[in-house]
C-alpha cells in the first residue's frame, strides 16, 4: 500500500517518466514477495546490504535468503558490508584525530564492497535469480562480472554512476562533505578500471545518484554530513564532456544511458527510436558550452559538486512521451510523465 502511495505521488507531481522499487528491511520479507504479483508495475526490490539511508539495512542472512530464493523480479543491491564498515569505523575512530570527508573511501573500502557484492552474486548464482548490482566502484568488484554474453542473456547485471566516472578520492582535498556518499568515491586506479569495464561491456548501464541533502546537511562535521549529492541534472552532459575529450562514443552514451537500462529492467516500449514506442529523446547542442553555477541549478536543494563545470554541450529540448517537457522556455508542466510498465 505504501508503495502504491508513491506511485500517486508520482503520478501527480513527476514531469518525467517514474517506477519506484519495493524497499525491503529485515523484517518484511513477506510484504516485499507481494510484488511477485506485480511482475509488470514495478522496476524492481531494492535491498541495502550495507547502511546509507533510515532503516532500510537488511543483514540478516534468512531474509537476504528468503527473498532471492522466492522472488520473481528483478532485486537490486546497495553491496556494502556492514561489518567491515563499522570494524573500519572503530579503527579510524581510535586514531584520536578529527575525521574528515577523506577518510570516507577508507572506512568504506575495497573490501567493503567486494565482499557484499561476492556475497549477493553467491546467492543469485544459488537460486538464478535476476540480480542487479547498484553503483560499482572498485576495481575488485569487476572481476565478479562478464562480457561474454548479450546483456539480454543476463542473470546478473551491474551498473555504474557517473560521479565514480568522474571523480576521485584526489577531489575530497577540493570538494570535502560534497562528495560523500555510498559506495564511497576512491582511489584514481579504480575509474580508470570502471572506464574500462564500462566500454568493454562487464558495466551494463551508466547510473545516477541523487540525494539531494541540503547544504546545511552536507556541512557539517565529517560523521555527520549526509552521504548523497544531486546528479540528475547533468549526466548527460558530463558523458558528452568524455565523448569530447575521444574517451567514450556518442553511440555508447546512447546504449548505456538509454537502450541498455530499457533491456536490463524490461521497460516496456521504450529506450529506443522506434516506431510504436514512446517519444522520449533528448536534442543537444553541442557546440554550445554549458557553464554550471547557481542561477542555472534547477535542484530545490540549490547546490552541486560540479558548481563552475563547464560542459562543452547544452541540452535544448526534452521530449517525455511526445511531450516538449524543457526547452528554451523552461519547463512545460501542463503534462506528467508516466510510470513505466514492464515486459515481464
């Protein structure tokens, strides 16, 4: 019923298309198998394994169980081990000094996510259910995935954000609390390997974060200051910045920003230009730089890490189901967008 709720929300104040995941808690496993009911409503069950957002951590290991064996859709998984973390936490705490925003990416390490996610496949693998590995940062953690067949033929599939993209432990000197958020960013080697990995095809689809914490929330003292950033704005025209500088193809930002994600979820009629589908496209300029600052943010939140970026391209209209829903003109709202429908 809660779940539903949000679906009313989202039907009347979302401008673009929307599906929301069935959140899961160590103690409503029953409730989260309901969806096996609604193969075609919703994108998925979303488990945290590791801590980041109220009380939505699972670790015990019979309802992580009872939930992979039973389900018949697609779960995705936030891999952090819990554990690791704390035990990490303790060790950085003991040093007496003032933590800061740059040991995020040592108290949630390598280790923290390899083994969370080794342990989610373990279980996938055990019961071939259809798993989904959230926001991969480690270079670790890419051994665990494949190549070798179609992303279509998958059991198991893995995404990765564009700040892990983009940012490195080497940018926390610079931008401190605001690039704190879970999976930690790290060490410049493991970009480098989730490039890689992500032209190669082991990374199925580019993903966002966004958690847009205000910036009261973010400044504080390192243990205190939310993990999250908002990031919905711009990842189009931070990939068109790596297209520029020859390190990804236009073709590729398509596949993995749009076709790829319609595959991986089975959205139906959708993440391709084809006859009988929805009209969902983006036309950009881009030839014209995109300089961000404050007066063009259009987050409530009133921030971003990428504040003084300049994107060598513009984004000038965006079409949800046929609809001119941005353009030169800013937002038309005399439309919402839609909640997607599965091909299950």
């Amino acid at each position: 019923e809660l779940l539903e709720d949000k679906y009313k929300i989202g039907a009347q104040t979302s401008l673009a298309n929307y599906s929301f995941f069935m959140g899961t808690g160590n103690d409503n496993a029953d409730e989260v198998l309901k969806t096996n009911d609604k193969k075609k409503d919703i994108c998925g069950v979303k488990i945290f394994m590791g801590a980041s957002t109220g009380n939505m951590l699972v670790d015990n290991p019979n309802t992580l169980d009872k939930i992979f064996r039973e389900s018949e859709v697609l779960i995705a998984t936030h891999c952090e081990d819990e554990k690791i973390i704390r035990q990490n936490l303790e060790k950085a705490k003991a040093s007496g000094r003032e933590l800061t925003a740059a040991d995020h990416p040592i108290i949630r390490d390598e280790e923290v996510c390899y083994e969370s996610s080794l342990y989610a496949i373990q279980i996938a693998k055990k019961y071939n259910t259809r798993l989904h590995i959230l926001h991969i940062t480690t270079e670790r953690e890419l051994q665990l995935f494949t190549n070798m067949f179609p992303l279509k033929e998958k059991r198991i599939t893995a995404e990765v954000c564009v700040h892990h993209l983009h940012f490195t432990s080497d940018d926390y000197a610079r931008l401190g609390n605001q690039i704190k958020c879970n999976p930690a960013i790290k060490a410049p080697q493991n970009k480098e390997a989730l490039w890689k990995a992500l032209l190669d095809d082991r990374l199925d689809v580019i993903a966002t974060d966004h958690a847009p914490h205000t910036w009261e929330e973010k400044n504080g003292p390192y243990l205190k200051a939310h993990a999250g950033l908002p990031l919905v704005q711009h990842p189009l025209q931070l990939m068109l910045h790596y297209y520029k500088e020859g390190r990804i193809s236009l073709e590729k930002i398509a596949e993995k920003m749009s076709h790829a994600v319609a595959d991986c979820f089975q959205i139906k009629e959708r993440g391709y230009i084809r006859e009988g589908y929805h009209a969902d496209m983006v036309i950009v300029d881009l030839n014209t730089i995109y300089k961000v600052s404050k007066e063009n943010l259009l987050y409530k939140c009133g921030w971003s890490p990428l504040e003084g970026f300049e994107f060598p391209a513009t984004i000038t209209h965006t079409f949800i189901n046929g609809h001119l829903a941005y353009g030169i003109n800013g937002f038309d709202e005399s439309q919402q967008g839609r909640r997607l429908v599965f091909d299950r």
